[in-house]
C-alpha cells in the first residue's frame, strides 16, 4: 500500500522513544490484544509508566516480551479498545496485509536507558 510523502515537519511530530515492557497480560475477551506495561522513563526525559494495548497476542506469549525493550509511538492520541485505554503504540515490522503472517518487534541494538529519544 502506498503511502503519501510527508514532510520532515510532520515527521518531527512523531514522538518516538525506547520503552521497556515490564509486564504482559492477556485481555479478558479479546482474541488478539495483549495489554503491556511499558517503562518510557522518569521525567524530564521520558514519560513514566504507560499502558499501552497490542493486537499480537496470536504470535507473541507474553513471557517473550516482558523485558525488551521496544520502540513506542508516544504521543499518539488515547484509543480506547476492549473497555480499555491504550497510551501509545508499539511498532512493529509486519509481514502480509490485513491478517498478518508474521510480526517482528523493533528493538534497538544495544540496551539504552527508558524514554530515549528516536531520531
């Protein structure tokens, strides 16, 4: 699917930072969310403690994930689902559209403290 070219001002409104999960549970009548807790950082730098919801229950257990550290979306809007707020977006590199075939976690390299910027 082709997207549309945006400019770097639009880009720059991205918040993007490394959160640690520091905890995985399952969402009580949801077939594909998984509900983590994820560390951004205490301030000034990031942005503390922050539930963030997840469809990948299908190719994750929670276990895997409680941990690492992964790349978060941050200031995007609240979204409720499932009676429950998610405070951000992990992102992800997915294979296939619509129902995925595999789906790989963004983790940076080497461990960096909560709340780092991505640039």
């Amino acid at each position: 699917m082709e997207k549309p070219v945006i400019s770097y001002s639009d880009f720059s409104k991205l918040d993007l930072r490394i959160g640690t999960v520091l905890e995985v549970k399952e969402v009580e009548g949801s077939e594909k969310l998984l509900e983590l807790s994820v560390d951004l950082g205490d301030p000034p730098v990031g942005e503390g403690k922050r539930t963030i919801l997840s469809g990948i229950k299908n190719f994750f257990k929670p276990e895997e994930i409680v941990g690492l550290q992964v790349l978060v979306l941050a200031n995007l809007e609240t979204k409720r689902m499932a009676g429950k707020e998610s405070e951000g977006m992990v992102l992800m590199a997915v294979e296939g559209e619509g129902e995925f075939e595999k789906i790989v976690l963004l983790v940076p390299q080497d461990k960096v403290p909560p709340g780092t910027g991505v640039f």
